[in-house]
C-alpha cells in the first residue's frame, strides 16, 4: 500500500547522500512506475537507478522524463533495454523561461532501436523540436496513443498508415501542410487532433476513418473539405473552426452519431439548409448571406470582351454597355462586366502620392500602394466594377489582414477583399468590387472579426487568439448592431525594452467598437488571457491592472476598481458597457496611465534612418531617403553602383503617415520649382512599406568656379511651417526640437558649363519654346534648358528614342565634336523645333526618357507637368470655370 502511494516520485527517502550523489533504495520503483519528470536532474536520478538497480529497471512499464533534462542524450541509449516498457513520456515544457513560458525539449530523434519495444502501447513526445516523425516509430507494433503536438513537424512519413492499432493521434501545434494518402489506414483510428498546423486540402483517404468519433481540423488553412468525411459514421465531433473553407458538402448533416459540428470563423458565405438548420452546428464569424467576391469568375468569362491596353501617359478610357477589361500601365485592371454602364461613359484616372489629405489611416494600419483616382467620383454603375491593385507586400500578415479602403462620399470604408500572389511576377495583387468611383487605396490593418448582436444575444471571439472572448448576453440590445473587435499581440520583450523593467508583463491590446452610439442595456462580458508567466496560481492581484484607453489611445485609465474582476487559471473575466480599448498590466507600479501611453505610442512607431546619397556621375542630383532600419543595408547595396554619400544618420522613431521635410542649408538649394517644394523645403510623408525617396537637382548661390560648397541637409518634423526660425538647426534637444537629422551635402568645384544668358549658349541661339498645352502645362525653354544640363553621355540614346534618326545623331555629334553641352543642346533643341505643334510630345519626350534608363529625367518632367496642371486648375477655379461636381468632390475629399 505504502509502494502504491507513491507511483510518481522517488519519495523522501530518495534524498541526495553525502557523496552528492542522490541514494536511490530499490523501493522507489513502485508497481512498475518510474516518473522522474519532477525532478530536475530526473535523467541523472535514472542513470544511476540503472547502474545500481539494473534488473528492477528493465521490468518498469511505465517512464516519464522531461526532454529539457540536459542528461536526455545519455538516457536515451538506456531505453531500448526496457523490453516491457508500455508507457514512455518524453516531454518538454517542464522548464521555463524567464517571463514563465514553457520551453520546448531538446529531443529531435529517437535511437532506432526504440522500435524494438514491442510492448510500447502509449507515446507522448510532445513540447519538444522534432521536425520529422522518428522513423522507429512506425516499427511499434503494439502502439495506440501517440502524441507529438507542440513539436515542428513538417509532413508525416508516407508509411504513417502502417501504424494499425494506433487509436489516438495528436498533433496539433505543429507546422504540417499536407498528410500522407495512408493516413486512411488507420482503421482502429477514434480520435484525431490535427489542429493548429498549416493544412491547406485534405485527402480523401481520410474518409476511410471508420471508426474516428472526434476530428479536430480547427486553426488551419482549409478552404474544403473532401466528400469522403461523409463517410465517417462514427463520428460525433467535427472541429473546423478558424479555416478558409467557402464551402462545406451537406451530406456532414446526415451523420447519424454527429453531436457537434463547428464551423465558426470561416468564409462560409451560404450553408446547405441541412447544415443551418442543424442544432448541433456552430456558424459565428461567417459572412453569411453576403455576395460573393470572385473577380476570377466574372473574368474567365470576359474572353470576348474588348481589350484595352493603356500606355503610361494615357489618362482615360471609355466604357459601354459591352463591357471591357482595361490594364493600366501601373499594372491595376479593371473589369466591367456587359451592362455595367447603360450608356458610353468616359473614366478619368491617375495615381496619385500619398497624402494625408487623401489618406485616411487607423491606428497600426499600413499603407501599402499609392492612391487611385477614379472619376467621374460618385458614378453609379448597374452591376459592380471589379478592381485589381498591386501593393507592396508587407513583412508579415500574421495577425493583420489586407483590405482596399475607399471613399463614398462621406466617409472612408474597407471594402471585402481579396489578395493573392502571382505565380510568376510573385506581385501581391488585391481584388475587390465597387458600384461606385472616388479613391482607393491598399492598406494593411489587424485582423478585425466582427458580428452581428440581436436582442438575443452572441458570442464572438478573436481568430488572432481565440482565448479573447466576448459574451452578449439575452437583452444586451433592443436592435441589432454590429461589433467589430482588433487584437494586437505584444510580446514580453517588447514590453521590457520599452518599459526597461523585467517584471513588467501585459495580455494582448483589445479594441472593442460598434457602429451605435448608445451603451448596451446589459453588461458585455470580456475574457482576457492573464499576461505571460502570471496564472491563477501565482497571481499577486495587487500588481494586475486593468486599463481603459480612448480610441485614439491619448488617455488610458486604471478602472481595475471599476469593474468586478474574476480570475480562472488563465484568464481574466470582466463586465462593461461601452467599447473601446483594454489592455491587462501586470507590474509592481502603481500609477501606469502614462507608462501605458508611452508603451502605445513606442507600439506604433517605426525605427527608420535618413540617407542622403550623390549620383557619382552628377554630384548635382541628390537622393533622399527615409528608409526603416531593417531595410537601410539592402537599400544602400543597391544603390552603391551609382550613388556615394555619408554613412546613414542616426535612427529616429516615426509614425506611420508622419509628416517631415528637408530643409538643404548653408549654400545649398533646390534648383527647380516642384508641387511639394515650399520655400526651398521638400515635403515628406513616412509610410512605412512605400519608398519614402525623392530625387532633386540642387545648386548653390556660391561661386564654385573656385572651391567646392559643403553644405547639408536637414529633416524636420511635421509639415512644412511658414517660416522656420534662424537657429533651427541648431535646437537639435529638447521636446520642442523639430528636428530628425543632418547629413552634410558636398557640390565639387565646377567649370560653368554654358553663360549665364539662357538665349544664348554656347552659340546656340532659340526662339521661346512652350511644348505642350495649357491644361496639361507647358515645358518652356527654361525647363529644357534645366534638363539639359542632367542629361549627360546617354544624349545619343535619348535621341535615337525621340525619333531622331542615326545620320541626324552623327551630324550633330560631328558638329559639336569635342563640346558634349552643344551636342545636347542641339538634340533637344532639334526635336523641339520640330515637334513643337505636337500636343502629345511632351508624353513621347517622359517615354524616351525612361526607355532610355533615365527615370530620374522622367520623374522631373512629369513633377514639371503636375505643376502646370495645378497652376492651370487653380486659375480656372478663380475665374469660376470648374464643374461645379468636381468642386463638391474635392471638397468632401479634402474634410
């Protein structure tokens, strides 16, 4: 009896002797049981067993050891001796980290002669590093259970169906995309648990699981499941929650034994009557009756439809009742399906840079394409548009969610959305279908779950982590309203390098919200995880703090003795009614509204640095660049080639969609008039996953005839001021101090390259030139002369792709022999003169200039053209010219 109490330990008597050595009496071993998992250098405890107590040893059936063991290696030749061994427990996650998470155990392999425990019924590996399954394992032939979940299997061996008696298999929390066809084999199998891995399709073999009574598929990337599951007539519990599955066959309703069916947050958007009406099935977080986006299938169908192709300086097309599909130079598609417009309408359109007058950002979205105008803005279409956008892909969609965002008319909304990744350009593409056109934009937020709440109440959940729990319960509302609910995972290390205490641990952030204005009638019920390392156990609750912050995130309040707080071993429970943000902290500080602001703030900014690079070949052109810390080697490796400069600044932190701008000082300017040039200061806005670089011509007011200039250039935060204050840039502390960084910006000592007289160079002499038109804006001589002079040796190139032919390229090469400013002059000057009465020549002189690889050249005329244009708009709006539409829209745009 007294051997019988003590099945999983050594007992007391097993104390370490005065030799260090721990004593191990041979009635430790009691009936056959060995757990030696509870003691830290358990595997020690068994080596020495064995060398003492060899023959007890081998007759144990039942072992536990923990893999975090550093002796596991040694242990583990010793195992294949226990010829009676049915029990063998090999886990991890016995010891833990500094913040209280469990560790995984070192085991990776298993020696191969364990497949020769023939009487190996039960096998737990799990919380350890296997990236295959041990091929020893499928030489046991007695085995039943076999756990390996929380390891980072890939696949499972081919044979995996070899294993017949096997009766129960776990592997959830691994990394598995696909299971072996012999998976089916496992007639003796009754319950699966294949949750949380990365399975994408399922094999019909697994329809051959007669006797499986629980299949757990939950957490995975599943958008169907095979027919065959209809042949599972044993099975009572069916978990499909938290997958991609648009579809479920109906046939699941007629399982004779089917007690639970789960198919919340999915992409369910119909059920089979059979399925819905259904007791025993679960259906929240689906988009249930909502149209279907399938932009492939209205397209596959668009084969006989018109074609356009638009050319980069192409800024319209027509649209009739037929139909077309239109590609963008940009790479955007359209798709209007036949009826979409009664009658021939022409759309305008351009892409536009981002600004915060068009970009309406949330707290922690991203901003992943530039902006696409459509107009005429509010046009109703009969049958819905189909839009396709490219967008930089972001470094992770973990726990975020693409979406195209949209203005219409009044307020700015995520339209559903799909994205994909081409197979061959590996561009990431999001599709989506409006009825109506104004702005779009890509934009990356956290993923959002949202519901509807009748008078009867619901239940929803986050997919980020379904231990987050909302509970509405009967007569929360009198009309039904929609919930939206946001997750933002912070990990402990975060915490401590912002807060720089060790101690201090948060859950995850909640954004609650609800498109009414008025509190619900009964308290909501919230279910947060405690912060890592805190349990119910442990719990100190004088350290747990229960925040409150505003949707902005300005203020955050402590309401912890606001609210009754009830506390389970993992989770914290807690009643409202009103939503916003809350946040769990755990910490030895007493006053955290503050820390908690510092804490979200930090959360939402990104460490970026500033580059201010020199073209080697024309030191005149300078790059400016805003770039995120991670990325600064790769961008400076690819520019190296053709740009020098100083090492990066400093790093600085930035909000997504932060204003700033350079300021170049100390005889250094701006050689040319730009849109988002003030004063000779460049605006910028840091977006994150956009290039964030502009590239400009400077000069110098200093005669350089005789020495070089050394200067610099200067980011400031915010939007450019009127004026900014002489000492400036010398105010570089303090918590007024707009300024970022300095980087210095050398012009060498020149030779004028032509007079000062611009109508007459070198020789040269021109009549006025104004290429273009007034309402696209015109390129004067001024304006040629300033590209001229960027130009360079590739003048014979660009040439040849204005039209020149090759005997006028050497005619003018021979006649300015030895003098490269005059051979430029002469081919830009020529083709001016001749296609002067061409309206569309300033287009054809941006295509020459990037077919011949000098983009810079293109982006100058093109930012010289948007000027014109905005002067032109600007004085029609003075003499009251412009459509009153276009007023009112740019109007509701600007608000």
């Amino acid at each position: 009896t007294q051997k019988m109490a003590e099945p999983l330990g050594l007992g007391d008597e097993c104390r370490e002797g005065a030799s260090g050595a721990p004593a191990l009496p041979g009635y430790c071993l009691a009936d056959n049981r060995l757990n030696l998992d509870v003691y830290p250098d358990g595997c020690s405890r068994f080596l020495q067993l064995f060398k003492v107590q060899r023959g007890e040893v081998v007759q144990v059936e039942f072992l536990r050891l923990s893999s975090n063991d550093r002796l596991l290696g040694a242990t583990l030749g010793i195992l294949p001796h226990l010829k009676h061994l049915k029990s063998l427990m090999l886990k991890g996650g016995h010891a833990r980290d500094e913040f209280g998470l469990c560790q995984r155990g070192s085991l990776t392999s298993l020696p191969p002669d364990i497949g020769d425990l023939r009487c190996l019924t039960h096998l737990d590996l799990s919380f350890n590093s296997l990236s295959t399954l041990p091929s020893c394992i499928l030489h046991l032939p007695s085995l039943r259970m076999l756990v390996v979940s929380h390891n980072r299997l890939e696949a499972l061996p081919e044979d995996f169906g070899s294993l017949s008696k096997l009766t129960f298999f776990s592997a959830m929390k691994n990394q598995l995309k696909d299971l072996p066809q012999s998976i089916g084999e496992l007639a003796a199998l009754q319950d699966l648990d294949l949750s949380e891995n990365s399975l994408e399709f399922l094999p019909k073999e697994v329809g051959n699981l007669y006797n499986c009574t629980e299949l757990d598929l939950s957490g995975n990337r599943l958008s169907s499941i095979p027919d065959s599951l209809a042949n599972l007539k044993s099975l009572r519990r069916l978990h499909l929650h938290s997958n991609l599955l648009v579809m479920v066959p109906a046939s699941l309703a007629s399982l004779p034994n089917l007690s639970r069916l789960d198919l919340q947050n999915n992409c369910l958007r119909a059920v089979p009557p059979e399925i819905q009406n259904s007791p025993f099935v679960r259906l929240r977080g689906n988009p249930l009756g909502e149209t279907e986006l399938s932009p492939q299938a209205d397209e596959s169908s668009a084969g006989g439809l018109q074609r356009l192709f638009l050319a980069s300086g192409e800024d319209s097309f027509t649209v009739t009742s037929e139909g077309c599909k239109v590609i963008l130079a940009c790479g955007i598609h359209f798709y209007f399906p036949p009826g979409a417009a009664s009658d021939p309408l022409r759309i305008y359109f351009r892409t536009l840079t981002p600004d915060p007058q068009r970009v309406k950002l949330r707290h922690h979205d991203i901003l992943l394409s530039r902006v696409l105008e459509l107009q005429p803005h509010g046009v109703k279409f009969e049958q819905e548009v189909q839009i396709r956008m490219p967008y930089a892909s972001p470094k992770t969609l973990h726990q975020r969610e693409v979406v195209v965002r949209t203005f219409s008319g009044q307020s700015w909304s995520d339209l559903r959305t799909r994205v994909e990744q081409k197979r061959k350009s590996k561009k990431h593409v999001a599709h989506c279908s409006v009825l109506h056109f104004s702005w779009f934009l890509v934009v990356s937020r956290l993923t959002q779950n949202e519901c509807k709440v009748p008078a009867e109440g619901t239940l929803l959940f986050s997919s980020v982590d379904p231990n987050i729990k909302v509970t509405f319960p009967p007569g929360v509302t009198e009309e039904t309203r929609s919930v939206k609910l946001q997750v933002l995972p912070i990990s402990a290390q975060e915490i401590e390098e912002i807060t720089a205490d060790a101690g201090c641990r948060t859950s995850p952030l909640l954004c609650l919200s609800q498109d009414s204005l008025v509190d619900f009638l009964r308290p909501v019920r919230i279910q947060l995880p405690l912060p890592p390392g805190v349990t119910g156990l442990n719990l100190d609750r004088s350290r747990l703090h229960l925040l409150h912050g505003d949707l902005e995130g300005q203020t955050w309040d402590d309401i912890t003795s606001q609210v009754v707080l009830e506390f389970t071993h993992l989770y914290a429970v807690f009643e409202v009614t009103h939503f916003s943000w809350y946040w769990l902290w755990y910490t030895t500080k007493t006053c955290i509204g503050g820390i908690a602001k510092k804490v979200y703030e930090r959360l939402r900014m990104y460490q970026v640095n500033f580059i201010a690079l020199q073209r080697k070949k024309d030191p005149e052109q300078v790059l400016l660049q805003c770039v995120p810390k991670h990325k600064v080697d790769p961008v400076l490796k690819k520019l190296q080639d053709r740009y020098r400069g100083p090492e990066p600044s400093d790093m600085v932190e930035m909000f997504e969609g932060e204003q700033f701008f350079a300021a170049f000082e100390r005889g250094i300017s701006i050689d040319m008039d730009r849109p988002d040039c003030v004063d000779g200061r460049l605006s910028f806005i840091f977006y994150s996953h956009l290039k964030n670089m502009k590239e400009i011509y400077v000069t110098s007011p200093v005669d350089r005839k005789g020495q070089a200039v050394k200067g610099q250039v200067s980011f400031y935060r915010g939007a450019i001021p009127e004026s900014v204050p002489e000492d400036a840039s010398r105010r570089r502390k303090g918590p007024d101090s707009l300024w970022l960084a300095t980087l210095p910006i050398k012009l060498p000592r020149l030779k004028p390259r032509w007079g000062e007289n611009p109508s007459s160079l070198n020789g040269f002499s021109f009549p006025p030139l104004n290429l273009g038109n007034a309402e696209t804006g015109y390129l004067t001589q001024a304006n040629l002369l300033s590209i001229a002079r960027r130009v360079g040796a590739d003048w014979q190139t660009i040439g040849l792709n204005l039209g020149l032919t090759y005997q006028q390229i050497e005619r003018i090469g021979y006649n300015n022999r030895e003098d490269l400013d005059k051979q430029i002059l002469d081919v830009l000057f020529s083709w001016a003169q001749q296609n002067s009465e061409d309206p569309d020549c300033v287009s054809k002189l941006i295509t020459a200039m990037k077919e011949s690889g000098r983009q810079d050249i293109a982006e100058e005329i093109e930012t010289i053209i948007e000027l014109g244009r905005q002067k032109y708009r600007e004085s029609i709006r003075r003499v009251g010219l412009e459509q009153e539409s276009s007023t009112e829209d740019s109007a509701i745009a600007m608000t």
